[in-house]
C-alpha cells in the first residue's frame, strides 16, 4: 500500500492499563488529583474505564489527562453531599495514542 493513502492523524495504537491509585478525600463536589504512572505521554487521550472492584458510594470519574510526562490527572466527583475517599485500588484506563498531532477537525 502506498503511504501516499494512510489516514493521518488517527490512533497509532489504543490499549489498555491498570493503574493502581489511592486516591485522597473528595469535599462534596470535585477534585483533580495527580497520580505517577509510568509510560504515559502528555499527547495520550486517556479514558478512565472503571475500578477494579466496588467504588465509594457517590464517587464517579469525569475526565483524565496526562499532564506531565509520566503523570496521570484524573478528575473524581463526589454526589454524596458530603467528604468521601474514592476507592483505593486498580483503575483500569484505556489509553489512545495519536500517530501524530491531533487533527483540528474533522475534515
């Protein structure tokens, strides 16, 4: 196949880790905390899939990033209406890593 007919732009490669985290308490709304975990690059499009086991109740995960090299961001809510501690444990996260930069539409 010519490369002259690659798509550009698209996932170079998605798959999937667990990452163990211990997350700190959570007032009743939100919190972004930063975790290490090896590998990760700061051009990933990470999604949190879930943990591994029975969450805090009132506790969900609405976005993450990579915010540094190696440092994973990850945003928890809090629905309880008062503190509660996320689940210390394995998250599982599906990593999608771009062949290059991100196209600026979709065109």
């Amino acid at each position: 196949m010519s490369s002259t007919t690659v798509t550009r732009g698209n996932s170079h490669e998605t798959f999937y880790i667990s990452a163990s985290l211990a997350p700190s308490a959570v007032s009743s709304t939100s919190s972004n905390q930063t975790f290490t975990v090896a590998g990760l690059q700061t051009t990933d499009i990470i999604i949190p899939v879930g943990y591994v086991g029975t969450q805090t109740a009132g506790i969900a995960y609405a976005e993450a990033e990579c915010s540094a090299a190696n440092t994973l961001q990850i945003q928890f809510i809090n629905t309880s209406g008062s503190s509660a501690t996320p689940a210390t444990g394995n998250y599982v996260l599906q990593i999608v890593r771009a062949e290059g930069p991100l196209p600026t539409n979709a065109v």
